[in-house]
C-alpha cells in the first residue's frame, strides 16, 4: 500500500475529508463495492465498469481515464509464450493449453474473446484446454510455472509499434521474478480504453467535480503521487463519460449471451 | 512457490459526504472570472454580469453553466484584453482570469495558472527531455549551437519535431544554429548519442521514460547519458486562481472546464473561442521556462 499513501495524503489535503484506500483481491471486491455503496471511487477497468453499469446503471459514472503523451487513452490484450516454444501468431495454438485472466476482466478475458471471434477464431472450441488464472500476474506465473502453453494478458504504455513500458510480462521481470527475454508476445488486440475511475453519481456534484479537478492536477501539482502509484512520465488523467465505454457495455452483454447459449447447449447435450 | 498477487484495482472510500470542503470563513459569496473578448476590445470599460442580467450576450450559455454547478453566484466579466483581466485579479476583483504569458507577470505573486486549451491537434503541453552522453562537454542546451541533435522522426511530428525544438529554444538552445537528425526510434537515438553519430538527443518524457525503464525499481539502462534539460513547453495562455481562493474552488472550477466540450459545448465554444479541443490542468510553474526567465 506504500504506493498510495503520497496520493493518499494528496486527496485528504485537497478534500479535507480521511481518505482510504483499499485494495481488492479480485474483479469481483470492487465491482460488488461499487455496486453496493460501499465506496465512493473505484478504479477499474473497462469491462469491470460495464458490469457496474449492467447492475446500476447511471449510478454511477466515469469521472476520468489515462492518457500518455501521444494521446493515446489505451492498452493491449497480449498473447504471452516461452520464447523457447514453437508458436510464432496465434494460429499455431489451436489445441494448445490457454489461460484467461478473470470472466470480468476487460483485457484478459472479455476483450480478447471478441477480438478472437472478429478474427475468425472460437475461443471455446479452438484451444485445447481453456482456463482462468485468477489475475494478470498469477496468470503469467501459470505460463512461467508449465501449467499453459499460452496466456492472455495486458501490455501497456505504449504499442506494438513504440513497444510498452508495463505490463503484467514487464512488471514481473522489473521485480526480478521472471527474465523478460525467456518470454515472447505472439498477439495484441486493441487499443481497449485505459482503465478509468469510476464515481457513484449518488454522492454530491460538488464532491464528484472536486476529486475529478484534483485528480487531473495530480500529475502536474503532486507528480511524485502520480509517479508513485505506477505511472508512467508524461502520461496524464483526462476527462472521460459515459459513451466512451459504450461499446465495452456491447461486449460484455454479446459474452454473457454467448456464456448463456452454450449453458444451454451443453444442458441439452447432458 | 505460491504467491498470492493482488490485482491492481484500488477503491477509495471515505467520510466524504455530504461535502463540507471548509470552513465557513473560507466560503466565498461569489465567484468572479474576468476573460477578454473581441467584443470589449477598443472599449474602455469593463463589463460584468451575472446568470441572471446576461440578457442575450453570447457569454450566456458559458455563465448559466457554471452557474448550474457553483451554488455561488458567479460574475463575469468581459475585458479588452489580458492585461485589463490581470489588473482585476491584482486588485482583488476577481478571482480567476484568463491571461496570456506576458500578462501574468504583474500578477505572478498572488495567482497561478490551472489550466490551458489543449490544440486541435490533440497533443498537450508535454515535457521534453534533451540528453547527452555523460562525460561529455555539453553542460546545457546552450552548448548545442552548431552541434546536431537527434530527433524522433516519428508521427505525431508536433510531440517529436515541434514540440521539441520549442522547449530546445526556451532552455536557450540556439535552434536555428544547431542540425537536426531524424531517427526511427529512441533507441536509434540513444545508440547515435552513444557512438557520437549525434551531440544530444531530444524526445518527449514518455519516450524517455520507456526507453530507459523508469519505472524500475533502479534503472541502469540511461545511466551512460545525462539530462542536459527537461522542461515543459511554456504556456501561452491559461486561466489562473488567486493564490487566496480555498483550493476546493479551483480544482472544482477545473474539473468543470475540463469536462465543458462534453456537457456544454456551447458553453465551451465561447470560451474557447475556436482555439483548442478542451481543457487540461496546467503546472504552477506554465508560463516559465524554469530556466529563470520568464515569457
């Protein structure tokens, strides 16, 4: 939690109010919070937003997302193999072993699928074996620990083109847990929008459009606080709304649509 | 080994309402901007008005606004031109103002700049950073006259070209007397500056940041190269808040500007005046080079 106490200290500065900040064990923590009024602010991605907004709806909102110097206000789903194995494109890995991340996962599991199915590939029925690791760095540690030939996860600050700054790959090997060059990106899909803060429209205007002012100056007034949380220099916060989510909402309802089609599916088969 | 990763998701949770920002004695009973027009220009006086006298003025949309979001009454008022809306925050008649660069000099001690109008073309004011292999003569951008500099080659060219070269000249760097070298990537840079093919490189800070994997722990990979400067580009406008205003005011009066082009575009395209796509927050330090001297 290091990493948050200058930023923490930042907003109870600025508010007046405590401040605190909690760190969930899954998708699930934060969405379940923010659905229920547990707290007032989460950040969370694109898909885990689109789950708050299927149960409530305009109750809660975007207040703000990243964007890096470029402008660019996205990230990468990434495919990851062992630099030593045979797969070079995605389509070498029909039959082999794959790991999503977590069902609410907006670039580990949600996001990829659709690219997938846009790309003519079934994720259900094209690999051999298909699971979840439960998060991004867990399920990278599956693919360092054998237990897949492939998993997806997220690649940012940057693009394929520029290359990235982060990443579950990057993160892992900066914390010299894995060597960057034992591991090879077979596949990106994207950009998916950045991760954003995510306000209940429940609490006050005032409230909502002082913590959006504050957090936009957090780079530029407090940058040590921004830095610290992870951040990349010259990336930023900017405004984001509702629309900019829109198609992620369409993604998330096509996957529970397609999940319940092939509950039904097999239910008839047994 | 079993490690158990907590995903990055963070929640904030908090007394936060209902909202009481400060004290009573810090509640202001208006909130006054004062912003140049073409419409005040070649005038003496200067205009003030609020939601509910603004008549028909095109100003309207842009007051009703912020009226609907400040429970504060909120004056506005319309100037000739910078100088006119610097002198009303200098004598305490208003609480922000829209300034030029130039104007903010008289009023540099008593007020700060917030935010500026993001251009059209979509890339802010963003640091730059100018390096050199350590060891090297070079002190400082001043000693690139003559010399060739590495530049990204790259779209978009107003991050790696103009952007660039702006902020070369702001640090003193005699632009016009130095070359400039396209490369394809900051590594090819790095390697040029490396092997001398070039005196010093020049991208933007996220390139930067990327190439030498600052986010580590302990970065090694720049340690062979040395800043000579790393600055951002000096606004040439802003709107600035009296340093006496409670900070609530402006971070919300940041926030509401910043979301103008999506919830009142009429409102935002007459304060923007055609000149950028939307607002975003600036440093306290926008109008100067960080060098010593001011624009």
């Amino acid at each position: 939690m290091a990493r948050w106490e200058l930023f923490t200290s930042y907003l109870e500065e600025v508010t007046g109010k405590p401040v605190k900040v909690y760190q969930s064990t899954d998708y699930n923590g934060t969405i379940q919070a923010m659905a229920s009024g547990q707290i007032d602010i989460g950040s969370m991605g694109a898909g885990a937003y689109a789950n708050v907004h299927a149960q409530i709806g305009d109750l809660a909102e975007p207040l703000f997302t990243r964007r890096d110097s470029a402008d660019r206000r996205g990230y990468y789903s990434s495919i990851v193999v062992q630099r030593d194995s045979a797969y070079q494109s995605i389509e070498d890995l029909e039959g082999a072993r794959l790991a999503f991340v977590d069902f609410n996962s907006t670039s580990g599991y949600i996001y990829p699928r659709w690219a997938m199915r846009q790309g003519g590939i079934n994720p259900d029925t094209f690999f051999g074996k298909v699971g979840i690791g439960g998060g991004h760095l867990q399920t990278t540690m599956a693919l360092a620990n054998g237990q897949y030939d492939a998993v997806v996860t997220l690649a940012n600050g940057g693009d394929p083109e520029v290359g990235f700054a982060s990443g579950s790959l990057r993160r892992l090997a900066r914390r010299d847990i894995i060597n960057l060059d034992d591991y090879r990106e077979i596949w990106y899909a994207g950009p998916l929008p950045n991760s954003s803060y995510i306000v209940r429209t429940d609490r006050s205007q005032e409230f909502r459009d002082l913590i959006r002012g504050a957090m936009l100056a957090l780079p530029y007034d407090r940058p040590e606080a921004f830095l610290a949380t992870g951040r990349l220099p010259g990336t930023s916060y900017t405004v984001a709304d509702r629309s900019s989510y829109q198609d992620l909402f369409d993604m998330r309802d096509e996957e529970i649509k397609e999940h319940r089609r092939r509950m039904m599916q097999a239910q008839r088969n047994d | 080994m079993m490690v158990r990763w907590l995903p990055w998701i963070a929640a904030l949770a908090g007394a936060f309402a209902p909202l009481g920002f400060a004290e009573a004695g810090d509640r202001v009973t208006s909130l006054r901007l004062a912003v140049a027009t073409p419409e005040a220009e070649g005038t003496k006086e200067t205009s003030c008005m609020t939601a509910s006298d603004v008549g028909g003025h095109r100003s309207k949309d842009y007051i009703s606004h912020l009226q609907s979001r400040f429970q504060n009454p909120i004056v506005l008022c319309l100037t000739k031109d910078h100088y006119a809306s610097a002198a009303l925050l200098a004598a305490g008649e208003v609480d922000f103002a829209w300034v030029s660069a130039e104007a903010f000099g008289p009023i540099k001690s008593k007020s700060r700049p917030i935010m500026a109008l993001r251009p059209h073309d979509g890339v802010g004011r963003v640091e730059a950073v100018v390096f050199a292999k350590t060891g090297a003569a070079l002190q400082s951008v001043t000693d690139l006259a003559e010399q060739k500099v590495g530049i990204l080659g790259q779209p978009p060219l107003s991050l790696n070209y103009q952007l660039v070269k702006v902020v070369l000249s702001q640090q003193g760097g005699a632009v016009e007397k130095m070359s400039f070298k396209a490369f394809e990537s900051t590594p090819q840079i790095a390697e040029a500056v490396r092997s001398g093919e070039v005196a010093a490189g020049a991208i933007e800070v996220t390139a930067w940041a990327r190439y030498c994997h600052l986010l580590d722990p302990a970065p090694t990979r720049c340690n062979d190269l040395s800043v000579l400067a790393r600055a951002y580009p000096v606004a040439e406008e802003a709107m600035v808040v009296a340093d006496k205003l409670p900070h609530e005011y402006h971070y919300r009066m940041l926030s509401v500007h910043s979301m103008m082009h999506f919830e009142a575009p009429l409102a935002f395209e007459w304060i923007s005046g055609g000149k950028g796509k939307e607002f975003e927050p600036t440093e306290a330090g926008a109008f100067f080079t960080g060098t010593g001297k001011e624009h």
